[in-house]
C-alpha cells in the first residue's frame, strides 16, 4: 500500500494563493465581501487545525467515552443549526420534535451502520466512528433544515386550504397531507440527486479521504456506496420522524389549527 | 339542533341564549364584524368558545370528537377554497377527507349542470374564476352527505340570477332531505326567500358593555 503524499508547510501555504485571487477580484469588481472572505478563510484554517490536533488526541487514546463525546457534540450542534437556519419562528414544541427527530433518525441509522454494515471493531473505533456519524448527521442536519421551512411555510401559506379541509370532516393529518408530502420531498431531493450524481459529477468527501489515504479506488467505492445508502436512511428516516411528529404541533386538542 | 348558554368568545360574541331547531333553514343576518362566521365556526368545532356551553344533539361540543362532529356538521367557508387538481378531484374533495363513499361521474355532471357551471370534470379546477370557484365548493359540500350544512355567503360572488339557481336547487334538496341549514347573507331577499328563520345578530347578541360593568 502506498503511503499518503505528505504536504509541506509550505505547499499548503501556497494554495492561500486562491484567496488572494478571489480577495483580488472582489476587490477589482468593487463586491464588498472581503472581510467575510478573511473571515471564512480564518475560521476554516483554524477550525480544522483544531480539529485535527483534537482528532490526533482521540485516534491515539482510542476510548469509548471519546467517541461519544464526540457524537454527542455533533448532534447538539446540528440541532442548534437547524434552530439558526429556519427563518421562520419555530414553536417550543416544534423545537422539541426537531431535536428528538434529529437524534433518534441518525443514531438509529447509525448504530445499524456500525453494527451491521461496516461493523467497525471495536464498535467505537474513532477513525471510523466520528466521520461516518459526522457524515449522517451532517446530511440529515440540512434534510431536516429544509424539512422545516417547507413544513412553516406550507401551513403559513395553505392555511385556508387546511381549514376548508377541517371543515369538511378531515383529520389533521388528511388536512395537511399535501404540506407533509410536499415537505418531505423538498427535504430528500438533495440527497437523492447527490445519489444520481454521485462519481460523474462529483466524488465525494469520503471517498476521496479514502483514495488519498492509499486504498484502491474499488474498496473506497465499496465505503461510498455503503455510506450513502448510509445516509439515504439516515436523511429519509429523520424527515419522516420529524414530519410525522412535527405537523401535529400546528393543531390542537380540538383538531384546530393553531395560529 | 344547536343550542347555546352565555357563550362567550373573545370579545366578538356574548351570547346569552339560543337555540336552532333541526330540519330548518336559518339565515344568520348581521352587519359586517358582527361575528357571523366567527358563530359558525364555534357550530363547526373550528373555533372553542371561551366560556359557556354550545350543544349539539343535547351534547357539550368540547365532548364531541372534533372531526366526527365536522363530518356531520359540514361547512363551507366565507373564501372558496379551490385544491390543486381537477374540476373532479375538487368534488370529490369533501368525501375523501370524510371517508365517504365517492359519487360518480354521472352525478358529478349532473350537479355541475344544476349549479350552471359548465365545466369538464377533468378541467384544471384553479383555472376557475372566482364566481365559479365558488359553485365547486358549493358543490363539493352538496356532495357530502352531512347532517347539518353551514354556509358562510356561499353565494357572495355569483350574480343575481346564478344565485337564485343555486339557491333553488340547494334548498329543494335540503327540504326533501330534512337537513338543517344555517346559512350566513347579506341578502335580504335571500333570507326572506329561503329561511324558515332569519336569526339577527345583535337580537341574539348582548349589548357589549353591560358585561363590562
Ligand atoms: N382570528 C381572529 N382573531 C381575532 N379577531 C378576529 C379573528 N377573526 C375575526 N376576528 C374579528 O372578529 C370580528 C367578527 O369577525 P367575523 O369574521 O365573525 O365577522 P362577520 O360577521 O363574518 O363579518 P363579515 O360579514 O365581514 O364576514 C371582527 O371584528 C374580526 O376583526
Ligand atoms: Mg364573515
């Protein structure tokens, strides 16, 4: 197996050239985003060097606890990023399904990822652990963001066309099958179009890590394909949960809209 | 039917006392804000009163299944509703959420006719003009096969010679069914038409202040 080429320091310095490009055309073309530029790159940079030497520490003291500190972190951020990406106004209580859907969904996926598909050894095992949860959360984290607008949206906007279904006799779930369905579908279609696009348009993250890291390109394909079905389940069951569960919150005891 | 004890909903209805006997057509009549939807909504389970007790068939409605009650007491709101999809689809609608048995196509076209809305069942039903939209979903609860009908200005939009159309095949059909209706117009004419009963808003309503003391 052959080793991974190493960066210098200096190499990697050198690919900073891209920003000053990019700092110089904005700057050309007079767009006032260079500071958000800086930023971003800052913030990456020492972002990921943090993690890395975060991650150097976990991989060498290879420990359950770790691991799931790990995850638990993860979860906690995406749940507090889909609160901060809605735009709209999200009830206490759609704030509670969001966290439990979000949990639940991608630990199920994932524990049946670790335990039966990959069936990493020991189960905790960091190196495998923290990228794939990282991945399945990640991917439900935006599923379920965009699961949420069309959900506020669609009741903000058909809300005459549920009442008139109430009116007639029809549950709440009947009343709003239109809206859940709608939403579920704005939610999984980046998934599955990064499945139809997947090694054409783009070869993703994973499977480059694995490429570089030495492997054959048949064996990286066998983790691709294994982690997006991965993440397929993870995306899908957590929209579903937090649809199922989520729509019920716009109603009360009485079966009435709530304002 | 209906009956209602010092019900009291926000600061938009104080009702002391009423009561709506079944197999009879009603038109609430009242000046705009006065709260005639608002009371049918509280007929429907749409909206809970915030005090007092509304019956229905002798029971508490807060003790009625919400949707159970709304398959038997239909109602058509004050903005027609049109959903995505056919002329037919938007029929059928009222049925579907009930879990009805669905009518034919026949009947379906028959009732179009009745309601002088000449459309094919298969024409895309938002294409519709207001007037129209409004006969669909006049017709789609028609279809329904409730106990008590509540219209909200079912015939708001349509013109004068439409509406006595409409108006005519409705109540022919009500009448020979035994049904009650609690209709809510503007209309003079159509109250003193079509009711058995015209129920005035602020008779029924108590003068807002006296409570306040
Ligand atoms: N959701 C609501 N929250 C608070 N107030 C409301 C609400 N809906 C209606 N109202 C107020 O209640 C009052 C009665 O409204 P309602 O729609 O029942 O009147 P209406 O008699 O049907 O009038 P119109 O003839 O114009 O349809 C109005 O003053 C209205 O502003
Ligand atoms: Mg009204």
């Amino acid at each position: 197996m052959n080793e991974m080429l190493e960066i210098t320091i200096w190499q990697l310095v050198s690919a900073y050239i891209f920003i000053v490009i990019l700092l110089a055309i904005v700057r050309w073309r007079k767009i006032p985003r260079e500071k958000e530029i800086v930023i971003a790159t800052l913030r990456m940079t020492i972002q990921l060097v943090l993690v890395g030497y975060l991650l150097m520490f976990i991989f060498e003291n290879e420990k359950m606890i770790y691991s799931l500190i790990v995850l638990t972190i993860m979860e906690t951020f995406a749940v507090y990023n889909i609160f901060k990406r809605t735009k709209q106004k999200l009830s206490k209580d759609l704030k509670k399904i969001i966290a439990l859907s979000m949990v639940s969904g991608t630990l199920f996926a994932f524990i049946y990822f670790d335990f039966v598909v990959v069936q990493f050894s020991p189960w905790y095992d960091p190196r495998y652990f923290i990228p794939i949860a990282g991945m399945l959360i990640g991917n439900s984290m935006t599923g379920i963001t965009l699961g949420v607008s069309a959900l506020v949206e669609g009741f903000t906007s058909r809300r005459k066309e549920v009442e008139a279904a109430l009116m007639l006799g029809a549950t709440p779930n009947k009343a709003s099958q239109g809206i859940v369905n709608h939403a579920f579908d704005s939610a999984i279609l980046p998934t599955i179009n990064s499945m139809v696009g997947m090694g054409i348009v783009f070869l993703p993250g994973m499977m480059t890590g694995v490429i570089l890291s030495g492997a054959g390109p048949l064996d990286a394909i066998k983790y691709q394909i294994a982690i997006m079905l991965g993440i397929t389940g993870s995306v899908s069951l957590s929209v579903i949960l937090f649809l199922y569960l989520g729509y019920k919150t716009f109603f009360n005891k009485y079966a009435q809209l709530k304002l | 039917m209906f009956e209602i004890q010092n019900l009291k909903y926000k600061d938009i209805l104080d009702i002391n006392i009423l009561e709506l006997e079944s197999g009879k057509v009603f038109c609430l009549f009242g000046e705009s804000g006065s709260g005639k939807s608002t009371l049918l909504k509280i007929f429907n389970g749409m909206l809970t009163p915030d005090e007092g007790v509304v019956r229905y068939k002798k029971e508490k409605i807060t003790q009625l299944d919400p949707v159970e009650l709304r398959k038997e007491v239909v109602m058509l709101g004050q903005d027609p509703v049109v959903f995505e999809g056919t002329v037919r689809d938007n029929l059928l609608a009222g049925l579907r959420f009930s879990g009805e048995n669905e009518v034919t196509d026949q009947e379906m076209s028959s009732l179009l006719k009745e309601l002088h809305l000449e459309k094919e069942l298969d024409e895309d039903a938002t294409k519709l003009s207001g007037g129209e939209q409004q006969r669909l979903a006049f017709g789609r609860v028609l279809l329904m096969n409730a106990n008590v009908y509540l219209m909200d200005e079912p015939t708001s939009a349509l013109d004068e010679g439409t509406e006595t159309v409409v108006m005519d095949y409705f109540t022919k059909n009500i009448k020979k069914q035994n049904k009650t209706v609690i209709m809510v117009t503007h209309s003079k004419e159509i109250s003193e038409k079509y009711s058995d009963r015209i129920i005035y808003m602020d008779e029924i309503l108590t003068k807002v202040g006296v409570h306040h003391e």
